[in-house]
C-alpha cells in the first residue's frame, strides 16, 4: 500500500537540522510496524498541489504550526482535497493539525483551547475500540504539543481517544476509512522534548516542566504506530 503524506508544516527551524522532516518521522514509525508500505511526500503549503484524493491508496495529513482558523491560501484546498477523500472512501489518517483540519472540514468546530498547551507525553483513555483497536489497554501515553482543539467533532465522528485536557484526541469516522489522532505518535521522545524545551518563554514555566517531567512515564507510541497499521493495512487487504 502506497501512503501519500501531505506535509502541512516544517519542523521548527531550531531543530531542523537534528531532526530532519515530518514525513522522514512518519516513514520511521510506518516501518517499524512491519507493514511494508511505500510513500510519496506532498505539501499542501506554498504553490503546491494536491493529488486527486480519489487516485490515492492511503492519506496521511502531518502537523502544523498553522490553526485551521487562520487565513491561509492554501487551507481551502486542502479542506476540499479532504471531503472528497472521504466522499470516496479513501483511506485517511490525520495527527496533529491533520486531526484538526479533518474535523474542520467534516463539519467539527477547531479552536485555540482556553485549556492552554498541552505538552509532553500525556495518557488518553481509550473511550471506544474499533476493530484495529480490540484489546487496547484501559490507557495510551503519547506525545503532543498543541494549543488547538476539537471542541466539537463531526456529526460523523465517534471518539476513540479522551482525556479530560483533551476530550476529543482520537476520532473515528463513520465510513470505517478516516482516522485521526490529536498526539503525535511518530515524534521519538529526543524530538518531543525537544520541542517542549523549545516552548519554553511562550508557555507557562510550570507547564514547560511538567512536559519535560512526564517523558519519564514510558510511551505507548508504538502500539499506537500498530493500531494505525491495522487500520490501513484492513482497508488495503
């Protein structure tokens, strides 16, 4: 299966060089499940763009540094690149900014959450379980860092992964063919803290060093990265 990853944002230019692209991270995590996909790398951003949705095996739409709400060019397109996707039943996976433009797009309210940032490694409750997910266990810890939010999903959507910062971080949508995380499973932890160092003078202090403190929780980012496998290589079996 062929998974085609629409780069909506760059790594932070601090920590380009050391960490390299988000859709290198997303390759990472999509090999170590054993699943064999291929990949090409498209971004939404700049005069880009985008693929017919329709011609594609698998979507996968990365993080940003951008919100939905901004009045960026290229969001329009990408908002329609993701009804039609999911008018044709075309296998879709969002983190990030990616759950957060889904949502927007399907017809869910994003904004910038009073909550504030959420940063490090936080534990979802897994509310539901679908098929790829049978067995999950009662919690998942995974990395994030984000101040935007599904406040209200999609009609379409059932929510999979909860916590009380973030009551809408996995979403599940009612074709059985679009998916979407709020944490970044594809983020190593010396990336994911290094971006937490990197908040540091935006976010509040005690935040910052909560987030550095909360990696000494162990990560479940790889049965996370499992579960997404499942759930493109069910579709593509």
């Amino acid at each position: 299966m062929r998974l085609t990853i629409i780069q909506t944002g760059d790594v932070p230019e601090p920590l380009r060089d050391d960490f390299g692209p988000y859709p290198s991270m997303f390759e990472r995590m999509f090999d170590g499940t054993g699943n064999g996909f291929s990949y090409e790398a498209v971004t939404a951003y700049g005069n880009s763009l985008l693929p017919d949705p329709t011609r594609l095996e698998g979507i996968v739409i990365t993080g940003s540094p951008a919100g939905v709400y901004e009045d960026h060019d290229w969001l329009p397109p990408l908002r329609e690149f993701i009804r039609r996707a999911y008018e044709a039943k075309t296998p879709m996976l969002g983190i990030c900014f990616g759950h957060q433009i889904m949502a927007d797009a399907l017809g869910g309210d994003v904004r910038k959450s009073e909550k504030g940032w959420g940063l490090g490694r936080h534990a979802y409750r897994v509310a539901n379980r679908p098929d790829f997910m049978a067995g999950a266990p009662e919690t998942l810890s995974i990395a994030c860092s984000h101040q935007d939010q599904v406040i209200v999903p999609p009609n379409e959507a059932e929510v999979i992964l909860a916590s009380d910062f973030t009551p809408n971080a996995g979403l599940f949508y009612k074709s059985g063919k679009a998916l979407s995380f709020q944490p970044h499973p594809e983020f190593h932890d010396d990336y994911a803290l290094a971006l937490v160092e990197l908040r540091r003078g935006r976010a509040p202090e005690e935040v910052v060093e909560q987030g550095v403190a909360s990696f000494a929780q162990s990560s479940d980012s790889d049965q996370m990265a499992d579960y997404i496998g499942k759930f493109f290589r069910g579709i593509s079996a």
